[in-house]
C-alpha cells in the first residue's frame, strides 16, 4: 500500500506541475505543486507561497496527530514563519469552522 501512496502522490506532483505550466502560470505557482508536499522544503530566505501552503498543510497535521507537532515546529518554514501555541490554535480554529461550513 505504501509504494501505491508514493506513486499516487508522485502523480499529483507532476499533474499539478504540468497543468499549472500548460495553463501559463508563473513559476512561483508551479512551484507549489512542485514542492508544497515535501515539509522540510528550504526554497529561499524569502517566504514564498510554497512556505504558505507548506505552512497551511502542516497546521492542518498538528491538528490531527502528535507527529504533526513535531513536523510543524522542526520545519524549515517555521523558523521563516513563526508561530505562537495560540496562532496555531487559531489557524486550527478557523479551519475547523470553514470545513463546517463547507460540509453543510
């Protein structure tokens, strides 16, 4: 199952990559299809929308498993985007309340 998982998720990398790049968006975009799964991306010293979605994405984890934690807090885009304990929960909060809304 798990080579299954790693072959799907290779797919969706080089999908996103090729539609984006098809579609004409710039590179910043296709950037994050291209590297917004791997949480220890460095990219730059500039936050980036890869930072972003990397940081949305790890937040998300922290939310539904202890390992999310540690991914979260050990990432490189947290030393670029640094959270407080109370921001992370806020973040959670608000996602919470947008998936409610989005399910109902």
């Amino acid at each position: 199952m798990m080579r299954r998982n790693t072959q799907v998720s290779h797919m969706r990398q080089e999908t996103g990559v090729t539609i984006l790049t098809k579609w004409g968006f710039t590179a910043d975009i296709v950037d994050v299809a291209a590297n917004a799964q791997y949480w220890n991306y460095e990219g730059t010293d500039q936050i980036d929308y890869v930072d972003v979605v990397t940081m949305a994405h790890l937040v998300y984890q922290e939310h539904r498993s202890e390992e999310g934690r540690e991914r979260l807090t050990s990432s490189p885009v947290f030393q670029k985007i640094p959270l407080t304990d109370d921001e992370i929960q806020d973040r959670i909060d608000e996602a919470t309340v947008m998936k409610s809304l989005l399910i109902s």
